[in-house]
C-alpha cells in the first residue's frame, strides 16, 4: 500500500514516537510517506527524525504555525500527486482531512485520536463538525477502552475502532554504562531506590502530585531518588514545581537515549490526571520496571494486579504515597522478566502496526 501519514511535528511527544516507530514498521512492505506540518527551524519538532527510516519519504512544509492556508493548500496537493491510498492523520490534524476527505471519495481517511476525544474539541461547533466527519468521511481510532468509551460519550457514535499503542523494543545503546555512573552518582545511600518519571511539564501529567509525594517521601528519610528527563521545566510553572523540589529530586530536561535510564532504574512513575495508553508506561513495562501509576485513562488496562505494577486508589497525594510505600515493599519478588514478556506479548510495535494494516485494509 502508498500509505500517507500526517502530524503537527516530531517533537518528542508520545504519539510522535508511536508514530515513529509505526511508519518503520509498515515500511518494511508498504510506501510510506510521512508529511509535517511545523518549521524544522525549531530542534523540538524534529526530535525523532533522525530514527525514521532511510525508505521513508519525508515531507516538512515548513509553517510557522499550526492552523493556516498555506499548509492545508500543500497537504491537499501532496494528497493529490502521491495519490496514496490510506490518508493517516494524528493529534490535531483532523482540520487538514476535512476537505480532502470530501474531494477524493476514492481514498480512505483514518484518524487516530491518542487521548480523550474531550481533549481535542474547542467548542460545541468543532464537536458537530467533527462528528459529521467521522460518521461519514474519516474512520476513527482509539487506542484504549477509555478513550474508546470517551469517542463514543461525545459523539454519540459507536464506529471508532480501538487499536492498542505498541512500541518498539527499547534497546541499550553505548551509553548505558555511562548513564549507570550517572545515575548512581545522584544517590546519597548506597541502597537508594531510583525512580524515574519520563515526560513534558504538563497539566496531563499532574506532575504537582510527584513533586509533592516524593518531596514528603525524602523529608521522611525514605532512601529514594526521582529523575526527571522532559522539556518544560525551565519555564514559569515548570521552573515554580522545580524549585520547590526537594534534593534528591534530579531534572535532566530531554533526552534521547531514555530507555538507558530506564533500564538504570527500579521504578517508573506517572501521576496523569487524564491519558490515552501512555507510551512511556509502554517503554517502562518493555524494559522490566515496575510502573506506580495513578488509575486513569487506559493505564489501568495495562497495571491489572501487583504483577505489572502499582495503582493509586486516586489522584490524592495520599493514595500515591501509599503506592510508592507499596511499590518498594512488592520490589523484592517483582518479576522484571515477566513484565517483558507481557509487553512482548501484547505491546510491541509488529502487532500494532499489524493491527492497523488491518484497518488499512478492510476499508
């Protein structure tokens, strides 16, 4: 198949790396394009470029900013000379669908919606018309029974699809044994535990909650540290939660090779007041580090009892203490291997990618 993806950017979001990860994927059999809409003049929109594939034809239209003329003209033209036969659209780019999906009846239009459906509408008239569109026009997808139940609550619509998220299998690189040095260099006791949180500062990822429990948690004399690696925290709310954080608390900004402090770490954290099926959570369980989440979106999908890891019982500083407290109890007879396995078996990014060919084709 031609299949034509499209996306804001590859800036270093979840859906930017499943995105990633899917176009390397269906490359291995089918003509991929993948076309973004923001300016290559900022580093953050192309922070995944680099690990597409070389097969992969890449497309940047270079704008400035999101929502304008110009983009929807070159993604219409780009529509009509590559002639793909799948027009894959994600995040916030169904605007750029709606005229095309009017115009070439004969192409089939997918959208995947990678949180709550609430959290892509702007208002009551943005609702209507996207529902015309995805009842008529545009196949959407979901990617967890949460978000799947979320479609349907707004729209009153019952054709979405939900397609799991996958990921690849994050590997060591060469750096591993420096990022171990790293790590351990932030300890203050030889026994500390570390925990790692991997994401932007955003209100999704509620990261007042972390910062509060893990700054009561190291006031309590626990043996502890928190690495933080995402953008944001350089800046007014970021930078406020950053200088309140107690020492042992360590804000590293972004990086690349993530999956080597995953693989340094024993536990993985998340406090997300609403989410799709985080890929983060996806890398961490691939890896073999218990997760302690709070119980929203598809996450509680994923953590089902203590053998995948930990759920606070709510969005309270309490119940995610209480979590951390049980997480480091449960450590000592956690299976690593068996949560690798259990990602293997139902997260990878061949049976994801295979899940979506599917659609592709049955359209």
């Amino acid at each position: 198949m031609k299949i034509l993806q499209i996306v804001y950017s590859l800036g270093s979001g979840g859906a930017e790396r499943l995105l990633v990860d899917l176009c390397n994927e269906l490359s291995k059999e089918n003509e991929i394009y993948l076309c973004t809409i923001l300016t290559e003049e900022i580093p953050e929109n192309i922070f995944y470029k680099s690990e597409l594939f070389p097969k992969i034809k890449y497309i940047n239209l270079g704008c400035k900013k999101g929502l304008n003329i110009k983009s929807f003209v070159s993604i219409f033209r780009i529509i009509k000379n590559i002639s793909p036969d799948i027009i894959h659209g994600h995040l916030n780019v169904l605007f750029y669908m709606y005229l095309p999906s009017l115009l070439f009846r004969k192409k089939r239009f997918v959208h995947t919606i990678h949180s709550l459906s609430e959290k892509y509408v702007f208002n009551s008239i943005h609702k209507h018309i996207n529902r015309f569109f995805y009842k008529f026009f545009i196949i959407p997808i979901t990617i967890s029974n949460e978000c799947q139940k979320s479609f349907e609550n707004l729209y009153g619509l019952s054709n979405s699809i939900m397609i799991k998220n996958g990921r690849t299998m994050p590997i060591k690189t060469s750096e591993f044994e420096q990022v171990e040095k790293e790590v351990n260099s932030y300890k203050k006791h030889n026994d500390d535990f570390v925990f790692i949180h991997v994401a932007r500062y955003a209100e999704a990822k509620n990261q007042e909650l972390l910062i509060e429990s893990f700054n009561a948690l190291i006031l309590k004399d626990i043996h502890l540290i928190l690495v933080i690696i995402g953008h944001g925290f350089e800046e007014s709310g970021g930078l406020e939660l950053k200088n309140k954080s107690q020492n042992g608390i360590i804000f590293l900004g972004k990086r690349k090779n993530v999956a080597d402090y995953l693989y340094a770490s024993d536990f993985f954290c998340l406090t997300s007041q609403w989410e799709g099926l985080p890929i983060s959570l996806l890398e961490a369980l691939a890896c073999g580090i218990m997760p302690i989440c709070t119980p929203v979106g598809g996450i509680p999908e994923l953590i089902k009892n203590d053998n995948f890891g930990v759920l606070s019982a709510d969005l309270q500083i309490v119940s995610y203490i209480k979590a951390i407290e049980k997480a480091i109890l449960i450590n000592p007879v956690f299976d690593r291997s068996f949560i690798t396995q259990y990602f293997k078996k139902n997260y990878s990014m061949e049976q994801c990618a295979f899940d979506y060919f599917k659609v592709y084709s049955n359209l």
